[in-house]
C-alpha cells in the first residue's frame, strides 16, 4: 500500500500564465523519505501545501494510505508539518509546545509522552525552557518533536534546515534523518538544495516551472538524468551535441561511449568528475586550463577546448595551473538526455557548466 499516491495534481493562481503545478503525479512507498527539489517558484511548497490541505487543487486528487483526502480538511489528514520558521509557540514552554500538538493523547499521558519525544530528539534537559531560550536547532526539533505528536502518517517537512547555520544544518539533518529512519515514519521533504536531497532522501522528485522532470533515487537522477534541466541542476554538467550510432555518437570532443544506446542528432551530457585531464600536447582532445577553482576536496577546471568552455573536476593531487596545456578523455559513457515525452534528440546546445 502507498503512503501517499498524488495524481495528476494541478494548481493554476490568478494572474499567472502558466500552472503553478502542473499535472504533478508521483508515489511515496512505506518507510520512505522522499524529496521535492527544484528552483525557488517551481511549485514543491504548493505542491506539499496541496497534500497538506491548506490548498486545494484544481485537478487531480491526492491519497493517503490508499484514502482520497481532497475534501478532507488539514486537521483530518492525519499529517505533520515543519517549516522553515519552526513556527514554535513563542508564550508555551518547550513541553507545552510539544504537548499542545497531542490530541489523540489522553489528557494524563500526554506530559509522558512529550517528554518521550523530546528524548527522541535528543533534547532531554530543556523540557522548561522558553523556545527563544534554544539555538535554531534546538527549536527546529522541537518542531519536529510536536509535528510527531500527533502521530501523522507522513511528516511534511518545508526547507526545515533552512535557517540554520551550515554546521548545525548538517549535523541537524543527519539526526533527523536518522530518527526518521529508527521509527520508521515516511517524510516528504521540500528542498531547493540539491546537496541536501541527495544526502536526505530515499528518491526524489526534481521540478521545474510546475512539472516533474524526473523521479528517481539520488543515484538515478544524478548518474542517469534524463533532461538538460536535471543534468545541470544536480550539479553541473557539460552539455554535447553529437550524432549517436548505437552506444557511441560522434561529437566535438570525439567519438563518446554513451549511454543508453540511441540514433540520430542526441544532446549529451558528461559530468566534470567524469573528464580526466592529463599533462601533456599531443592527440586529438588537446586544450588549454582557463580556470583553476581548489575547492578542498578536488579541483575544478575550466578548459578551453576548440571554441568551448570544458569543465572538469580533478583530485587535489592532480594540479594544473592556466595557460597549461592538457589532454581530454571522458572516463564514463555521456548520459544522452531525453525530451519530456521521453525520446531523445533533444534541443541544440553549447557544451557549458
Ligand atoms: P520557493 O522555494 O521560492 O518557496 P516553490 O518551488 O516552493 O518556491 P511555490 O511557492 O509553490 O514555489 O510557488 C510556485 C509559483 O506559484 C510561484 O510563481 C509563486 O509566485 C506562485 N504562487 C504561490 N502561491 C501563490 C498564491 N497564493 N497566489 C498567487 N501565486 C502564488
């Protein structure tokens, strides 16, 4: 059974040309957290404020455990939030806030069972402390502590980590994802940051201008992207036109392996971390370092190849400096990219990151 089945979901606001969701159709499996990420105004908050019930959809319908809940109000859902602003009750403590959220908890066990929660969240000595006493942090699970009180069978989560600084934005989502996995509840997240939905969530939906573009697991979307859009969102991408033959297709950089097999004009797209630069002149793919980037882990490197602007990632082991000469070799099959209706040949483009 689904956790939640959306179909063919659609919002249209006044004034706007273009749908705000558009025909948005996606399914979450038990125990799993899936992602909606996309660019600010692509439709993931409408998108979960439509499950959620605070809006409702032109078309379409949503079901939860197999149950269509449209008509039903938010309160009826049987789902948890958390937003970006933790949107604590700034006048109750820490433990009233959470034990404010306990309807379905007799009166009696309700102090219990908050402090369960707290536990779980790994707050156990702040139970009286007012929420402008804590770090964002804190706050934020103790929204999620509350958001779980009321036992949803899904937690909507809306840019949860948003707010909070870099170091306690991962260590937070790490616990939290690992909390959400030790009790086994199903999330949906909300996340502009690719990084983060990659790291956070079992699959993921990628938006864009209202439309899913592809649902996958991280590996899928980011090693077998199907359109441009999710090639260069998910990181960047440099972007091939080539004449496809079966598994290899011929294009400015050379004959490439590509994958899957295909015929005719296809656009391709070949990842930095899939391009291996070596010193030297000499052979066909020969270019010359316009930009070097030291980014800690690995260095990236623009090249200028022909008429073309090549980026490629190296280890930090492997430094070559500007106006160096290097060699080209792609190490992995270019991924050859799809239209929407799912046919390749695609739109022409310049190889760019
Ligand atoms: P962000 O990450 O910036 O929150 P998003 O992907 O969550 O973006 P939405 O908030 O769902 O995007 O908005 C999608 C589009 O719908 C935007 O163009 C937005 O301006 C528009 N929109 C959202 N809510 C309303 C509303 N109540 N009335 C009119 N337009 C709206």
């Amino acid at each position: 059974m689904h956790v939640l089945e959306v179909r063919d979901m659609t919002r249209r606001f006044a004034g706007m040309t273009h749908p705000a969701v558009d025909s948005v159709s996606f399914r979450v499996e038990p125990g799993e957290i899936f992602g909606l990420l996309g660019p600010s105004g692509c439709g993931k908050t409408t998108t979960l404020r439509m499950i959620a019930g605070f809006e409702s959809p032109d078309n379409g319908t949503v079901l939860i455990r197999e149950r269509e809940v449209v008509s039903l109000p938010p309160e009826r859902r049987n789902v948890g939030f958390v937003f970006q602003d933790y949107a604590l009750f700034p006048h109750l403590s820490v433990l009233r806030n959470v034990m404010f959220a306990m309807r379905g908890t007799p009166a009696r066990l309700r102090e219990k069972r908050a402090a369960e929660l707290l536990r779980m969240v790994g707050l156990t000595r702040v139970d009286q402390r007012m929420p402008d006493e804590l770090s964002g942090g804190q706050q934020q699970r103790v929204a999620i502590a509350r958001a779980l009180g009321a036992d949803p069978q899904l937690l909507l989560m809306d840019e949860p980590f948003s707010n909070l600084d870099v170091a306690l934005r991962d260590a937070t989502r790490r616990e939290v994802r690992a909390l959400l996995k030790e009790q086994g509840l199903n999330a949906i997240l909300v996340t502009h940051d690719q990084e983060e939905a990659l790291s956070f969530c079992d699959r993921l939906a990628v938006m864009n201008a209202g439309k899913i573009e592809q649902v996958g697991t991280p590996e899928e979307v980011y090693h077998h992207p199907r359109t441009a859009f999710v090639a260069q969102f998910l990181g960047r991408s440099n972007l091939f036109e080539g004449e496809a033959d079966g598994e290899i297709a011929r294009t400015s950089m050379g004959a490439l392996s590509i994958r899957p097999a295909a015929h005719g004009r296809v656009l391709l797209s070949l990842r930095p971390e899939h391009i291996v630069l070596t010193k030297g002149c000499g052979g066909e793919l020969e270019g010359e370092v316009v930009a070097r980037e030291f980014r800690g882990h690995d260095l990236t490197y623009r090249v200028r190849y022909e008429d073309r602007s090549i980026i490629a990632h190296t280890e930090y082991t492997h430094s070559f400096y500007p106006g160096q000469r290097v060699r080209l070799m792609a190490r992995e099959p270019a991924v050859v990219l799809r239209d929407m209706n799912g046919s390749a040949a695609l739109v022409p483009g310049e190889a760019h990151g």
